[in-house]
C-alpha cells in the first residue's frame, strides 16, 4: 500500500469513525442508538477539539519527540475532568447508561489516537498504522454483525477492540 494512502486513510478512519457508527446504526435499522450515538459524539468532539490545539501539524511541523510526549501526558491528564464533565452531562441529559460511558473510553481514545498516527508519521512507520486500520474495519464489521443478528454484546466488543486499540500506543512511550 502507499505509505501517504495508509496514513490518510488512518486520519480518516480516525476522525470520521464517529460518524461511520452513527451510520452504520441508522442503515442497520436503529435509529435510536444512531442518534445517541451522534448526540454523544457532538458532544465529545467538540469538547475534544477544543483542546487540540491542532497539535497534529506542530508535532510534524517542528518534527518533535517532546512535544509527542507533552501532547501525550496532556491528553491523558485532561481526560480525568473530562469524564466528570461528560458523567454530569450524561447525568442532567439521563443518558447515564453503560454504552454511553464506554463510547467515552471509545471516543477518548481516537482523540489520543491522533497523536499515535502523528507520531508514525514522523517515524515512517505504516506497520502499526496497518494495524490500526485493520481492527478499525473489524470493528465496523463487527459491530454491524452484533446489530444485524441483535446479539446484544455491544459493551463487550468495544471493550475488546479498545484494548487491541491501545496496546500499539504503549510501546510509543
């Protein structure tokens, strides 16, 4: 595959992945878990750009190791008062449910995600980013099989791909 196709396809399953599940659900003939799902997503999305601070272009921009780390430790630190906002949110709303709470773990990590794709970048290493697209697409199969044969185990295969999401992002620190 072409290295610049991996790493955009990579950014594109990255920040479009909320709004590829929101469809998905609509198209599988649940709009109900669409919508929510949209209605979370807005919110996080918008709490998570905020804060950004576009950090993608810095790190490739000044070709920095520091600044990946910085971006790192920051992004993890700032989700503690992030999920207690996003609890109080989903509190006032009563949408304090199982599947909204492990949206945020789902959603969190493709925010730090952009720093792990940022940061092959600046290696050239498409190996893990392969990877990475590889269990995203999984992930939409697999989640469309679970609601296609209403197998109620949503909870449990995002629990599953968030933990072989994770672990490429331990060896970067």
């Amino acid at each position: 595959m072409n290295k610049v196709f991996i790493i955009t396809f990579s950014y594109l399953l990255n920040g479009f992945f909320p709004t590829i599940l929101m469809f998905l659900f609509f198209f599988l003939g649940n709009p109900l878990a669409a919508a929510d799902i949209a209605y979370i997503s807005s919110f996080l999305v918008i709490l998570f750009q905020i804060f950004s601070s576009n950090k993608r272009n810095l790190i490739l921009s000044k070709l920095s190791r520091n600044l990946i780390y910085e971006t790192y430790l920051f992004r993890l630190l700032f989700l503690i008062p992030t999920f207690i906002f996003y609890l109080l949110f989903l509190y006032l709303n009563n949408i304090l449910i199982i599947n909204n709470l492990i949206l945020f773990f789902l959603f969190s990590y493709l925010w730090i995600n952009e720093i792990f794709i940022s940061s092959n970048e600046l290696k050239r290493n498409n190996k893990p980013l392969k990877y990475f697209i590889f269990l995203i697409i999984v992930l939409i199969f697999s989640l469309a099989f679970n609601e296609f044969f209403d197998l109620n185990s949503f909870v449990s295969i995002i629990l599953l791909f968030i933990l072989f999401l994770i672990l490429p992002n331990i060896n970067l620190i």
